[in-house]
C-alpha cells in the first residue's frame, strides 16, 4: 500500500516545461474517492468561518476528528448518489445558507476578506454548502422519517411522565420597564445632565404619572425604551420587581445601559406545562435520538464492508480507533 501520494503539477510557460513540488496531497481515499490535505484544510477553516471552531491552530487530534467526519460524509454523499438523493432549489438554499454566514458579519466586505484571510474561495464554501444539504436531506429521509411514528408517540409520553420536572414552568413576574439610555460616550457633564433628568423623571413617575405620558415629555431629551417584561423571579432583576407592590414603581436601578425604572404588574404561579403542550419537542427529540442511532449503526457498517484508508501515518491513528 502506497502510505503518500503527492500531485506534481506541469506548468507550460513559453514552449518550456516546468515541474512544481506540489501544492497537495491525498490524505485518505473512500471507495476511490480521494480526500485531500486542502479539502481537510478547508474543511477546519469553514468551521473557522462559521464560528464552530475559534482557535487559530488545530492538534493533530482535532485533524484526525475533522477527517473522520470528511470520511463519514463521503459515504453518506456516494449512498446519495446512489439513491438519487437531490436537494430542490439547490441554488436558492446554497444562496440562503451564503446569506445566513455572511449576515454574522459586519459587511459582505467583511465576509469576503475572512475568506481570503483562510485562503477559502466563495465557490470552496458553497460546494460545502451543497454537500451538507445532501447529506441532511439523505439523514431526513433514511433514517429521521424511516422513525416508527407509534414508537416515538409511546416512548414520549412515558419521558413526559417520568421527567415532569423538567416542564415546570417556574414563578414569573410581569412588569412595566421603562431603560434610560446614557450614552458611553458622552462627557461628564451630559452625563450629568442625563442624571438630572432621570431623576425628575422619577419623580414624576412616583407622583403617579403614565409612562407614556413621561415619555412623551421626556422623549426629545433622554434615550427611553418602554416595554413589558417577563422574568423568573429568582432572577436578580426579576427578585427586585417581586418585593414591589403591585403598580409600585421602583426607583432609578443602574443598569450596563443606563438607568431602568420598573413597575411591578403580577406575579405568575409555577405550573406544570400539559403533555399536549409538548409532546411534539419531545416526540422531534426522540426521533432525532433513535435516527441517530440508526445512523451510526450504519455508518458502522459502511466502514466494516465498505473501502477506505487513511494515507497519512500520523493522521492513520483514527483509522485504527475505528476498528
């Protein structure tokens, strides 16, 4: 078995011909289908990009865990290609998942050079793209729908009742919050002007005044962001708001943004979320456990019956953990 096998190119430049050392290798081959060095490059740099991974350097263990996982994906890519597995409006959905990644960035501009930056080509990253789809699309209909419907509906009720803790829905209080934002910015004396206000503010408020009406006074002056809030009561904010009486407003809490001024509505009772209420997270999340199952059953096969080697000595090790 030949352990490396290295890719020379041939450039031909003014009639002369000129042999480069190479700029890639074979690393791995599944069912003689390669997998190279810069597709596992690629594939640690995507998980850069996509904020999976966030260290700059990557262990030789986190390389053979990268590799197995291009290795699984090429078995389930060949079993797609030969069940016909298509993914619909393939271009649509690679533009939406392009537009998903780059929206967690400042600008296109921004995407663009984080690209460059790990010497990924867009076209590298939408070819990706495609093969997850492929990949969620033959895991969706082999094993995630192939799921006995009846077994999941009987494994979840019995989850329901054994673990009715986990769907109490604890003691809540709803208020009134009116946030004053201080600008970070500012200088010490509009910050101390803001003080000024936020504390006339208050007064009014204590006086028994609207929030709408102070904030119809006061909008042209202070930042203000009114709304009704929600919390745990065993919450920090949330514990403050409970020790109100109802409809007593607090005084001006500091806050990260500024000054927060709150209005305690009611306190809502612990209750125990009905089986109708969730049974369908609990029957998508048995379902997803036992298609996993299944999965890995087969991926176990595959790797039993199926061609595969690893061609990188140092990589070679995960091979053997595989056996």
């Amino acid at each position: 078995m030949i352990r490396y096998i290295t890719f020379l190119i041939l450039f031909c430049i003014g009639g002369n011909v000129y042999t480069q050392t190479l700029i890639d290798s074979i690393v791995a081959v599944v069912n003689e289908d390669a997998i190279t060095r810069s597709e596992l490059e690629d594939e640690l740099h995507i998980a850069k990009v996509l904020g999976i991974r966030t260290d700059t350097t990557s262990t030789l263990a986190e390389k053979r865990a990268v590799l197995n996982i291009i290795i699984n994906r090429k078995f389930v890519l060949q079993e797609s290609e030969r069940l016909g597995v298509v993914v619909t409006e393939r271009d649509s959905q690679i533009a939406a998942k392009i537009a998903e990644i780059s929206a967690k960035y400042a600008s296109d501009i921004v995407f663009q050079s984080v690209l460059e930056g790990y010497q990924l080509e867009k076209e590298a990253v939408e070819a990706w793209i495609y093969d997850q789809l492929i990949y969620d699309e033959f895991f969706r209909r082999i094993f995630f729908n192939a799921v006995n419907s009846e077994k999941v509906a009987r494994l979840a009720k019995s989850y329901y009742d054994a673990n009715n803790a986990e769907f109490i829905v604890p003691s809540t209080v709803t208020f009134k919050s009116l946030l004053i934002v201080v600008p970070r910015n500012g200088s010490e004396t509009e910050k101390q002007n803001v003080e000024e206000l936020v504390k006339k503010l208050s007064e009014r408020l204590q006086r028994g005044e609207t929030f709408q009406a102070v904030c119809e006074v006061s909008e042209t002056q202070l930042e203000l962001k009114f709304e009704v809030l929600t919390l745990a009561i065993d919450t920090p904010l949330g514990a403050i708001v409970t020790e109100l009486q109802v409809s007593e407003r607090s005084t001006p809490l500091r806050v990260t943004e500024g000054y927060q001024i709150v209005e305690r509505i009611r306190n809502n009772s612990a209750y125990l979320k009905t089986y109708e209420e969730v049974s369908e997270d609990i029957t998508e999340r048995i379902r997803q456990e036992l298609a996993n199952e299944q999965f890995e059953t087969w991926l176990t096969k595959q790797k039993e019956e199926e061609t595969w080697d690893i061609l990188d000595d140092e990589l070679a090790q995960e091979k053997n953990k595989a056996k």
